[in-house]
C-alpha cells in the first residue's frame, strides 16, 4: 500500500476515536446522573422511613401497657386459684391431722438440679452406648425414689392444735400457742413452722384509709385512725425491727411439744391467721415435703390506746360523791362472810366461837369497799372520730387497770357492768375489739 494511501486513510481513524470518547462520556455522565437520582430517592426513603418509625416508636409505650396489666391479672387469677385449692382440701378448724389429702411434695431447688443431672446422665448413656453411665443414672434414680419416701413419712401423721390466740393491742406482735404431736415411733426432723406472712403483708399493703372493704385478714371498717401500715417493700423489715425470727425450725419432734408463732396486726378488729406451712428437706435436700394448715378461731385486736386527759373527762357512776361501790375485793377491815374451813388456810381467821357451839369449823372472810365507780362512756370521750374514741376508751381502761378501780365501759348499744381485775380489764378490750 502506498504512503499516500495511508495519509488519506488516517484522519478517519482520529475522527473515529474521537467520536468514541464522546459517548462513553456521555455515557457515564448519564449514569453519574441515574446513580444520583436512585442516591436521592434511596435517600429520601430511608428518611420516610426514619420518620415512619419514629410515629411508630412514639406510639409503641400506649400499645405495650396492655399486655403488662394482662401479664399481672392472668398471675393474680392463677394464684387466686391455688390458695382456693389448698382451702379446699384443708378446711378451717383448730385441730388438724396431716394425711395423704393436706400433704403435698415436689422437688426442692437442689431437687431441680438432681433431676437435671439424672436427665443428662441417662441421655449420656443411651447417646454412647455406655452401661457403667446408665448404671449411675438408674443407681441415682433409686437414691431420688428413696427420699421421696423419707422425705413424706417425716410429715405424715402429725398432729397439730391451736392452743392460744391471744388478745393483741393494734400494731403489735401476737403471739399464737400451737401444740405438735407425733405419735410415730421414730422422730420427725428438721421441721420448719411459718405462718404465710406473704399474703397478709400484702393485702396490709394494698389497703388504704378510708376503705370499708374487706381487707387482707381483717373485716373491713374505717381506719381513719388506725397505724399507717407499711409499703410492701418495707413489711419483710418488720421482724427485723422487732428482732423477731417469723418462723420456728424444730430439728426433732418426738411426742408432744408445744411452741409460740408471731403474727404482725395492724388495724382493730377481727384478725384470720393466716394459713399455717409446714415443711421439711430431711433427709436428702431433693424432696420438699409441706403442709398448709388454716385454723378456725381468730385473733382480736384492740385500738392502739390514745392518750387524752383522763380526769377532765371522768365521770362517776353515781351521782352521790361520797357513795361507794357495791362492790368489794378481798380485804381485811370488813367482815363479809362465813365459808366452811379448807386446809391450808389460816387459823386465825377460823371462827372458834361457831366451833365450841358445834357448829363446824368456819373461816371468817373479810372485805374492803373498792370505792367510787368510775364510767367509761362512749359518748363521753372528746375524739370526734369512731376509731379515736375507742383508742382513747383503751387508754382509759388500761390507766384504770394500773390503779385497780372499778368501772363501767358503756358503747353505742352495749352497756356494761362494774367491775375491775384481769379478767374483766380482757373483757372490756374485747368489747373494743368486737365493736362495730
């Protein structure tokens, strides 16, 4: 080919090349402009998106309330229903005996980790073939059935009595008398008594003033006056407040054995003890074996004593000032009455005369006059409020007790009698207690 040729042949070339990098430029400007336009949707996007999510995380706290109310109401329902089925198989009376249908058992928390270890060992053994693993398995297995066994023949069979249930001023620690018997041959172990403070602590903390319902294990009434009972949180720190261990642990019971629980009060009235629970490990820690025991009679609780000024709001029962009681307590200035002799008694208190006349051999009683009668009245009390006034009656009658005068507690449809000592001064709380 000619160099000629070549020459003329040459500027196309140039052309051509030249013509190709003007659409690859225009090319990749297109798509520097695509990919922009895809960068700013893809952006705006995210950004409908960001606010989408922001509208719905807003919203989310309104929407999540519910199941947390449901949660809380499915978990009081199920433990409404289980403290409905032990009543049931456990009817109220003060004298119980623990048999197959009160007595209940299951796995201890070092129980849970025994099953667990059984569970793996005989998994072990099956997985590889291995008979010396298989072999500890069903040799622990047969160690898990023994103290089932152990475990229930410690709590089956005993006896339990409410002795006592004392009258408790509001606010403080009663303490209830129970008596255990064991017949069986061979002692019970490591036996651990508690009254279900749980329940009572909560139903305390749930009430507020004012409320006429029935709350926790007291029938309902006004608490306007009543001692502010504590918040959940601070009630597991009344025992130890009072340096008080709630429950009692008995490492052996071999016939009949009586101990003392405490129950916390805190308002007027009639109080339920709570129900009773009974359990034991023994001997292996595995099993659980308890009991609830729920007792009939209940505690009464008198008002807290109010402090006032006693004298400006005393008020003698008889309108003569200088009038003395008609009744009268053991003395020596007055002679009151004959009784036949009994042995023991002084001889220089027998009457010798009746004795010469044949008469028999008498003691001669004296007495003293317990001087004016003072009246408690309801009505009388300077408080304006139901529960004040009878707090302030408790204080009276307790003021009156120290000094051994006789009176008279008068309540709205209640009047009493005149009369004085121990007996009557539990009576007369009583009376407050009871009071509507």
């Amino acid at each position: 080919m000619s160099p000629s040729l070549k020459s003329k042949q040459a500027p196309p070339l140039a052309e051509s090349n030249n013509q190709t990098n003007t659409i690859i430029t225009n090319t990749s400007s297109n798509i520097n402009a695509s990919t922009n336009a895809s960068t700013n949707a893809s952006t705006n996007t995210n950004a409908s998106t960001i606010n989408n999510t922001n509208a719905s995380t807003d919203a989310m706290p309104a929407t999540r309330a519910v199941p947390t109310s449901k949660q809380s109401a499915i978990e009081g329902l199920v433990a409404s229903k289980t403290q409905r089925f032990f009543a049931k198989r456990a009817p109220r009376a003060d004298a119980s005996r623990l048999t197959l249908r009160n007595v209940y058992i299951f796995l201890s928390r070092s129980g849970v980790m025994y099953a667990l270890l059984l569970l793996i060992t005989f998994v072990t053994g099956i997985n590889y073939g291995n008979n010396l693993v298989l072999g500890l398995c069903f040799y622990l297995a047969s160690i898990w059935v023994i103290g089932f066994h152990l475990t229930f023949s410690h709590v089956f069979g005993l006896n339990i009595r409410l002795l006592d249930a004392p009258l408790v001023k509001a606010g403080q620690v009663g303490w209830v008398t129970i008596e255990l018997l064991n017949n069986k041959a061979k002692p019970s172990r490591q036996l651990h008594l508690a009254f279900d403070h749980h329940l009572q602590n909560a139903a305390a903390a749930q009430s507020l003033p004012g409320d006429t319902q029935k709350v926790g294990w007291f029938k309902g009434r006004s608490q306007s006056t009543v001692a502010a009972k504590p918040s959940a949180a601070i009630l597991p720190n009344v025992w130890q407040q009072h340096g008080i261990a709630p429950y009692v642990h008995l490492t052996s019971l071999q016939g009949r054995q009586q101990l003392r629980l405490p129950i916390m009060t805190y308002q007027r009235g009639r109080l339920q003890l709570p129900r009773l629970v009974m359990s034991t490990v023994y001997p292996m820690g595995i099993m659980r074996a308890w009991s609830y025991l729920y007792f009939a009679s209940p505690v009464w609780v008198y008002p807290k004593p109010l402090a006032f000024d006693l004298q400006a709001s005393q008020v003698i029962s008889s309108q003569d000032e200088q009038a003395f009681s008609a009744h009268t307590s053991i003395g020596q200035n007055d002679f009151e009455s004959l009784d036949e002799y009994r042995e023991g008694e002084s001889l220089a208190r027998v009457s010798w005369a009746h004795l010469a006349r044949g008469q028999g051999m008498l003691t001669k009683h004296f007495a003293d006059p317990m001087g004016q009668e003072q009246l408690l009245d309801y009505s009388a009390m300077p408080a304006a409020q139901h529960e004040e006034k009878l707090a302030q009656l408790a204080y009276a009658i307790l003021h009156l007790a120290k000094t051994s005068e006789a009176f008279q507690l008068n309540l709205p449809g209640d009047a009493g009698s005149v009369g004085q000592g121990a007996a009557f001064i539990d009576a007369c709380l009583l009376r407050l207690a009871k009071c509507p």
